[in-house]
C-alpha cells in the first residue's frame, strides 16, 4: 500500500488501465517494509492498550548514571545476547524506581523502551483491581501473557505501591484481595523465563511501603533512586524542554537553572510551558489589536507577515517564575533521602561485616589454603 501511495501522484484512477511503464517502476523495497513494520501491532497486543513511545534519551535532561546503569540493565540484553551467552548470566528480570514525583520515572521508562525497539505496556496499579472475587489476579494474568506473548517487551507498572503493598496489614479490603495480588504478581515475575525477553519497571513514590518480597534478588532486584536534579541537570532539562521553541538569546539558562533550587524536572517543564503559554497569549492580543486596527482603517483584505511576539523573552520568564511553584517539600526530600540511606545501610548488613572490603587471598596464602582441600578431596575419592 506505502508503494503504492508514493505513485498516486502518476497514476490517474479513473482510468480503466494503468500505463505499463508506471507498473514497471513500481517495486516495494525494504523501505517499505520498514514503515508497514512501525505502522503494525502485533496481533497478540490488540487487545492490550500498547503505547508506542516516541520518547529518546535526548528528552531526559541530566540522570546520566541513572542512563547508563539501564542501558546495561534493559539494552545490553536485547542488542548484544550472544555477550550473556558467552560468560553464562541470566540479564536482570526488572528495575525499581523510587524518588520524588516529578523527577522523571515514567520518561525513563518510555526511554528504555524506545532505544532498545521493544514493544511497551503501561499498566496503572488501581487499574487491575476490580470489586469482583479472583478477577483482579486473573488482570495480573492476562498482562503477563500478554507481555510473553509480545517479547522482546518492557512491562511497566505506573504507582506500584497501590498494588504491592506490604502482605497482613490490608485488613478489610474484601477478603484480601491486595494480598492475592500480590501474590499473584509475585509468582508471575517468577515464571517469567530467560527465553522469555520480558523486563519489569515499577515506579513508586512510598517504597517503604512496598513489600519485601518483590524487591529480593530475580525480581525487582534493581533498585534505582531518582533523585531531584542538581544545576547541571536543571540546565539540561531547561535545554531539552526549549529544544524546538524559539526562545530569545537574551534568555540565560544557566542562571534560571542556578535560581531554580530544589525544583523537580516536573516543576521546571511547567515554567518553560508557562512561558509559553504567555508568549502565546501576548501574540493573539497583539494580532487582535491589529486587525481591530486595520478593520477600523479598511484595510482588512490586506496580507503580511507580521510577527508581534516571533520569541518567547526574559519577560516571559519572568512572568512565570512569579508563578513558579515547587512540587516537592523539604520534608519529602528528607524522607527520601532517608530511605535510600537506610536501604544502603540494610543492604550492607546482610551481606556482613566487613562485605564492602571484600579480597581474595593473594600469592602464597591462596595456594595454601587450596592445598589441604585438594588433599582431602584426594583421600575422600582414592
């Protein structure tokens, strides 16, 4: 069909024949094949609510560790297989975001699924609850098989905490039907096998309240602090957000990212779209007055190309930093910091005193701790 849209121009439909020679040019080429392969979903996901991201890593201004710890996590294993192949390791079954709303979790997710051209399901937690017994763990299912069915796919779940909460504190809420999901949700990342290229991404913005269990080693075992960005990273999403808007050169990014503390990426979009939305306004007031004008001078049939507002200036800026709002309070940050604090320190209890200064013998001593078991294992088999 594409081949046969691109000769629609030379081709005169009603016409009974077409000319031989036009027939003779018409060929379809990879070309084609690749926009029919980005126009068609698979038939397994028609029934699921498939979103095909347009989001780069160019769109997420800063969180370079952040990108580069997931390009290892969800890229590596689909483009380069053979390299986990070769030294025998399984690639990592999901990834946890957790930080303060606003800081990019879900732009991070729609990211890694774009640049690693997986197929992409979004599921909001309250979405698989139903007030009908067992139909919210049969939701779980379907998902899940769906995902299977569709891989390479990212399946990524938008406010985990609404369903995965700690087990044995939902008391009355029918019957126990968080717990089931739970559960549920728990064994299907469980059966998710290592032909099965499906990876998980959970956002939350409470993960103390999440459950233990899905963020043990084989599941959720990533876990990732999106943290608020610091001036290097308030300038890059500034830059990413203005990167098709005409703004003036008058306009110093540097310093609106300077004087921008403590402001999540959320918070510094809205100002950009603030901005513009006063460029806009200033523009159909100023395009009003003038055909008012002109109306009132008999000049109405006349063209131009009159631009009253062609850039969005300081002015603008200084506007909507008047309305400029943060989204996140010093307690919140607080709290956050916390968690990813106590995480750390809990991790490194588990795995022991002294876990983090960790070395294998060296020279002689290796060897001779190596010799007496190889002497028993000889007297065990002789």
């Amino acid at each position: 069909m594409q081949c046969i849209r691109e000769k629609m121009d030379v081709i005169d439909i009603e016409d009974e024949s077409i000319d031989a020679s036009v027939l003779d040019s018409m060929s379809v080429t990879m070309a084609h094949f690749r926009h029919a392969l980005g126009q068609a979903n698979p038939s397994s996901l028609r029934e699921t609510v498939v979103e095909v991201p347009n989001v780069t890593w160019d769109d997420i201004g800063g969180l370079e560790g952040v990108k580069r710890e997931l390009k290892e996590l969800v890229q590596y294993p689909v483009e380069h297989p053979e390299m986990f192949e070769k030294f025998c390791m399984q690639a990592s079954k999901g990834v946890l975001f957790y930080g303060p709303p606003g800081c990019g979790k879900t732009l991070l997710a729609k990211a890694v699924a774009n640049e690693c051209q997986a197929n992409f399901i979004s599921v909001k937690g309250p979405e698989l609850l139903t007030m009908w017994f067992g139909e919210s763990e049969s939701n779980v299912r379907e998902i899940f098989d769906k995902a299977r069915q569709a891989s390479p796919c990212v399946l990524f779940f938008d406010e985990l905490d609404s369903i995965a909460k700690a087990r044995g504190g939902g008391g009355g809420d029918a019957g126990g039907a968080g717990d089931r999901v739970m559960n549920q949700i728990l064994t299907e990342m469980d059966g998710v096998g290592k032909k099965k290229n499906v990876f998980v991404i959970g956002a939350t913005n409470r993960p103390d309240i999440l459950d233990p269990a899905i963020m043990r080693p084989g599941r959720l075992d990533q876990l990732i602090f999106i943290p608020m960005p610091d001036k290097g990273s308030r300038l890059a999403v500034l830059k990413s957000t203005l990167r098709k808007s005409p703004v003036s050169r008058d306009v110093d990014l540097d310093f609106l990212a300077n004087s921008t503390d403590k402001f999540s990426g959320a918070d510094l979009t809205e100002i950009c779209q603030r901005a513009a939305k006063l460029a806009i306004r200033e523009s159909i007031e100023k395009h009003s007055e003038r055909e008012r004008l002109r109306a009132e001078a008999g000049r109405v049939d006349e063209v131009d190309d009159y631009d009253p507002v062609p850039e969005i200036t300081t002015a603008h800026f200084e506007a909507a930093m008047a309305e400029a709002r943060r989204s996140v309070s010093d307690a919140d940050l607080m709290k956050y910091s916390s968690f990813a604090a106590t995480l750390q320190q809990q991790r490194s209890q588990l795995a022991g005193v002294g876990a983090s200064n960790f070395r294998f013998p060296r020279g002689a001593s290796s060897a001779a701790a190596g010799a007496p078991a190889a002497a028993d294992e000889e007297d065990l088999y002789s």
